[in-house]
C-alpha cells in the first residue's frame, strides 16, 4: 500500500549534476513530477524548481545549479516510466522551453478524475482531500521561487505537491480500470499532453478582428505579427510588452507607413525602440502572397447548432458521471461544426473516444443542420 503519512517523506535536495544523474538511476517506474516556475515580466516561464517523488521519497531539484539535465530529460521521454503530474500543461510548457523535452508517459491526475467524476478544474489540495482524505494547507502561489534559501513553508509546499502523487495515481488508475475508461483517458492525455510552441506565421490568425481584412492586409499584419513573435520570444518580454495586437492590427490596415504614422500609433518608448523594425516588416508584409483568412464568426444557424450539440454533450456526461467539459468544450465543438460543414466530418477530437460516446447523435445533429 502506498504510504499517505506525510510524516514519513524523506526530502533530499539536489543541486549537483553528479547527484541529478545518481538520484534519477534510483527512482521507480512511477514518479511523481510538480515544477514551480515564475511567470513575472518574461515570455518564457523560470524554472525556480522541480520535485520529484518516488516511493516516499521526495527530491527537490534545483535549477540554478544544476545545468546537465540529460538523465531528468531521459526519465521524461522514456514511455516505460509513467510521470505523474496534476493540471500539467504549464509544468510541459516549462520543461519543454527550458530543455526542449516532450515527455511521454504522462498521467495527469486532474484529467484523470474528471473521467471519474463531474469536476473538470478540481484543485490539488480538492483531490487529495477527497481521494486521500488528508487536508493540506492552501498554497501561496505568489511566492518567488527563485529566491534562495527558499522558506520553510515553500519548502513544505514543494515536497507536499508532489509526495501525494503517486498515491493519487495509484487509486485513479485502479478507478479507470475498473469503469473501463482507461483507454479513453489515455487517447485523451495523449491529445492534451503535448505542448506545441506556437508559429510565430500563424499567430495573426488569432488576432481579434482579423477575419475583416482583406488580403494585403492580411499579409502585412502576418508579417508584423511573425516579427513580434520573433522578437517577444528573443527578448524574452510579454507579447504585449513589445507591442499590443491591436496596434498591429492598425498599421497593417495602412496600406503605406511612414515613422510618423508608427508614431501616431504607439506610446513614444515603443515607438522610439521598434520603428524601423516595424516599418521593415511592414515593407516585407507587402510583398507576400496573400495568407488564408482567419475563421469568420459562427452564423447564426451554426451558433444554434453548437448550443444543440453541447447539450448532447453535457446529458450523455451526465449519464456517465464524467466532467462535461471533456464532451461539451465550446471551442471544440465550434471547431466540429465547421470541420463537418467544409468536410463532412466529425473533427479530430470527436473522432476518437467521443466518437463512441457522442459520434452518432452528432452526426445526425450536424446533417440536419446542414
């Protein structure tokens, strides 16, 4: 049986290449994995640790010593060892920008349980509390972890984040066996457990608005937005930080610029520091051929569809017991409606395990509609 008493975690600090390498060789094939990073006035999140837990052992790594992570990194891509994570898309996010890792083998317990239950976003400290029945404080989120030494309540926090991990996996895995749901809960992490770093060509496409404009337009604001994404990703700044889409938006709405114009648009210090940048890719946004537009609103036939189809949704979730989110997302069903009105199919995400469980009343839903 796993062990649930807190009392009896060992904590070992690791803050050598030496002792990472020899830590890792150590570790089961289950593992727990919580990172606390800072998200301050920077593109990419900082990594200011990385806990690990295995058996009752909990490892705390640190990040500004530590600079040879080849056997973390091995352990993450390595399918045989099942990394176990809660909400884990900024931990990929974070470990995918500070080592290029796509790790593989993940069971993220949030997503897990809402194939058990009806909450999607259940906390942490939620779960833990129901599953383990241990109460665990609330964490201070706002604490920097790239102070050093860290307090003694951080560190407890950190150890606590993860030492409930593989417990909590042990009894989540057990649950989806046994209501047969364990193949749907793989297919559906294999989907969510990939962090795609966005292309920078195709960021315009999300810019508010951009469905209106024409195609030289179009082409000039992908030209400025592929800059900005280039350039709030070098400077490691907040995308808005460089400059805000909507200024974007403006200057490829002006067919010719000049820095005066530039000026007119932006506060003078972004002004002052991006002119000749802008006006450069301005100038290069010109002679592109013209990008595919972006998706135009849902008409008003296609909205009352999706508000059908989410119903069908949330009452077979219902019935099962399952969040409803992992059968009514609004983003994904809008995405199913347009894939079956240009192809006449269900899209990707309902193709799959939903498909078993939605697919036919869909169908039958999007051909009438159509």
């Amino acid at each position: 049986s796993m062990p649930c008493k807190a009392e009896e975690a060992s904590v070992n600090w690791v803050t050598t290449n030496e002792d990472l390498a020899v830590s890792v060789g150590s570790w089961g094939d289950v593992v727990g994995l919580d990172t606390e990073f800072l998200r301050t006035d920077t593109f990419f999140p900082l990594p200011g640790l990385y806990q690990v837990a295995s058996g009752t052992d909990v490892y705390l790594l640190d990040p500004l010593l530590i600079d040879d992570w080849a056997s973390l990194l091995g352990l993450l891509e390595n399918p045989a060892i099942t990394k176990v994570l809660h909400a884990c898309s900024e931990d990929l996010e974070l470990v995918r920008h500070h080592f290029g890792a796509s790790p593989k083998g993940l069971f993220d317990t949030q997503l897990a349980n809402a194939f058990l239950c009806p909450h999607y976003s259940v906390s942490f400290t939620r779960l833990v509390s129901e599953r383990l029945d241990i109460e665990l404080q609330q964490h201070e989120t706002r604490s920097n972890w790239r102070a050093r030494p860290l307090t003694e309540k951080q560190i407890r926090y950190a150890w606590e984040d993860v030492y409930y991990l593989p417990p909590l996996h042990a009894m989540l895995h057990e649950a989806l066996v046994e209501t047969g749901r364990l193949a749907w809960f793989r297919e559906e992490m294999d989907l969510r457990g990939r962090f795609e770093l966005g292309d920078p060509e195709t960021y315009y496409l999300s810019v508010k608005k951009a469905w209106r404009l024409p195609g030289a337009a179009r082409s000039r604001l992908q030209a400025l937005c592929a800059w900005r994404e280039t350039e709030a990703m070098a400077d490691d700044r907040p995308r808005s930080r460089v400059v805000k889409d909507e200024h974007l938006l403006t200057m490829a709405q002006l067919e010719v610029i000049s820095e005066q114009d530039v000026r007119g648009v932006l506060p003078p210090n972004v002004a002052r520091r991006y002119a000749p940048a802008l006006l450069a890719a301005h100038a290069e946004g010109r002679q592109r051929h013209h990008p595919p537009p972006a998706e135009q609103p849902l008409t008003r036939s296609q909205s009352e569809l999706v508000s059908k189809l989410r119903d069908v949704g949330r009452s077979r979730a219902e019935t099962l017991g399952i969040a409803p989110e992992l059968l009514s997302r609004k983003r994904e069903v809008e995405a199913c409606v347009r894939q079956f009105a240009q192809r006449g199919e269900l899209s990707e995400a309902y193709l799959g395990w939903r498909n078993e469980v939605v697919g036919d009343e869909f169908r039958m839903l999007l051909e009438a509609g159509s």
